[in-house]
C-alpha cells in the first residue's frame, strides 16, 4: 500500500485499521517514501485527530522496529515513569527524580527518554551529569538492572527506523504542526515494561493516550495531565493545579480528578516547581533530597511517586503510598541509590 493511499483515507475523516497503521508505521521508516509525503500523512492524520487503534498500531510497529535490550528478566514487574513534553512550562525534572526514587524501593524501573528539545534540561542531560552513561551497552543495563534497579535506555540508540522520519519531524516542528510523533516516545520503550506512568501535556489527549497504552497489553498505569488555573498545563501530576488521572489496564476504570487536598497534600505556588540550566537543577535535586527543597516540589515528587506505586500494585491508593514515598525520598535511601549509580557507571 501506498502511503498516498493512507493519507486519502484519513484526509477523507476516516480512521485507520490497525494493520494500516501498522504499515504506515513501515512507510514512515522507509528511505524510499518521500519527506513530502510523509509530512502530507502525518499532518492530514493530525487534523483528523489520532485514535488509540492508529496510535497503537503505530507504536506497534516501532517497538518491533527498535533495538531490544534483552531485559525480559525484569520486564513483567518494571514500570517507566515519564512525560510527553510540550507543556513548555519549564519544571524541575520531577520524573527522572522518581526513577532513583522507585529503584530505591526496590520497583524495577526501565526509564526510555532523550535529550531535552523543549526545556532547559531534559532527563538526558540530568542523568549524565549525575554520571549515567547514555551510550551504555545492552550488557551494562543489564548490569545497572542488577545491581541499581534501573536502567536508562537513550531513545535515539534504540530507533534506528527513526533517522528516515527524524527530517520531516524537524520540519513540522518549525512550523508549529504536532504529530503523532509528538506523543508516540512514552510508547515505545524498547523494553517494554508492563507498568507506565505518563504525563501528558493536554487533556485532550488522556484518553486517547490511555486506550493507546491498554491496546499495547500494558498490566497497569496511569495517564495524567495537570490544569493550572490560568489555562497552561503540566506533563505529569502535581500539587500546583488539579490532576486529571485515566487509568489502562488493571486501573482502566480510574477516570478521576485529583486536587492536591483530596490526597492529603497541600497545593502550592507554581513556581515551587521551577527549574533551570542543568547546574540549577542538580542544585535543586540536592536540596530535596536532604528535605531543603520547596514543600510544593517534595510533595509533587512524592505524589508521583506514590501514583507508580499504585501503577505497579505496590500500594493500593496514593494517601497509603505518601508516607513510604516521602521517607525514600529524604530520608537517605534515594541519596545513597544516587551515589551508588555514580559507583557503578564511574567502574561500567
């Protein structure tokens, strides 16, 4: 099939079956496709708007695509905890935060991120300043899933089929155009791990996000976007505005709304949540993780981490899973995982 052939069907308002996005998902990736018909398709499925099938169909195939790691070992209990960007707010990097959070409990966590493109410093970049080696081979996470409990798996090392599509992408960001590759990262984590917590940067998509991730054969998780009160948004959960939750899976029937209070958390000014430059941020991490940091940050990096928990069975509700998520995170345990990372990569 034609990727012409595609584009007529969604420019006519139509949805794709999945095995059409599964092999739009091949023509995307091909050297042979044009950069004009590529962006052709992914602007008119843009405009007719992504459903979970497309979607799913898609991240199917690009999974398949990317290079696998060999992580199976941990695969069924593992969670990944991160956001689709875009939000443009500019806040601290709370997920990476509650990846040394959760590998300090003990919860497997299979992070998949890149460098930042939207903010000042993205997960990347914080990690390998704390000492992470992105380039890392698929011995060494196997390793780092042994002896840390987490591994980072560097997002353009795992897609090869990505460079055909990597120009066209560039060009539609310039002008202004989203598309489904503007969501479809927090999908596929090559090691696929069963559990996934996912902030998105509007609410218009939490549903779509969720029925995505539940057409994937994920166990469990949580979408969530964040509404503050002048209209902006956030890409994860937080106690600065009022949480809009989905579940998939095991949670599929979690439709919820979570303001601060009726977790048993206290809201806070925006601007506890502010990062910087990378040299800021791994300020800010230190003072959190010695209980120095703004009470609004502490209390959002543990309500995220209490939502993996929930994710992953751990706990059963976010106000039973605060207390462990707060004595991980000042009390010593997330400071010593980061020391031991910086261990095992300065030897790695």
């Amino acid at each position: 099939m034609e990727l012409s052939e595609l584009t007529s069907i969604v420019s006519g308002g139509h949805d794709l079956t999945h095995s059409q996005a599964t092999a739009s998902a091949d023509l995307l990736a091909s050297s042979v496709v044009s950069p004009e018909a590529k962006a052709d398709f992914l602007i008119a499925l843009a405009r007719k708007g992504e459903v979970p099938n497309e979607v799913a169909g898609i991240a199917t195939r690009f999974r398949e695509l990317a290079r696998n790691p060999g992580l199976e070992k941990w695969q069924d209990s593992a969670i990944d905890v991160c956001g689709t960007g875009g939000d443009k707010i500019g806040s601290f990097n709370i997920s990476t935060t509650v990846v040394f959070v959760l590998a300090a409990s003990g919860t497997p966590v299979f992070k998949h991120g890149n460098r930042s493109i939207t903010s000042k410093c993205g997960s990347a970049n914080l990690l390998e300043a704390l000492g992470v080696n992105l380039m890392a081979d698929d011995a060494t996470l196997r390793r780092s899933m042994e002896q840390l409990g987490f591994c980072f798996m560097f997002a353009p090392a795992f897609h090869p089929a990505f460079k055909e599509i990597m120009p066209v992408r560039q060009k539609l960001a310039e002008r202004g155009q989203r598309s489904v590759f503007n969501i479809l990262g927090p999908l596929i984590n090559p090691a696929r791990p069963a559990h996934q917590l996912l902030g998105v940067y509007s609410a218009s998509i939490l549903d779509m996000m969720a029925g995505s991730l539940d057409q994937l054969g994920l166990k469990s998780g949580l979408v969530a976007h964040c509404a503050l009160a002048d209209g902006r948004g956030l890409d994860e959960l937080s106690v600065v505005g009022e949480n809009k939750v989905r579940g998939f899976g095991a949670l599929r029937e979690t439709d919820a709304s979570w303001p601060a209070e009726t977790v048993g958390l206290s809201s806070a000014p925006l601007e506890d949540l502010l990062g910087g430059e990378l040299e800021e941020n791994l300020e800010i991490l230190a003072a959190l993780l010695k209980g120095k940091a703004p009470k609004g940050l502490e209390d959002t990096v543990c309500l995220n981490v209490a939502a993996a928990f929930l994710a992953t069975g751990r706990h059963d509700s976010i106000k039973s899973a605060l207390p462990e998520a707060r004595e991980l995170l000042i009390g010593g345990a997330t400071r010593r995982k980061l020391e031991e990372t910086r261990e095992f990569y300065s030897k790695s």
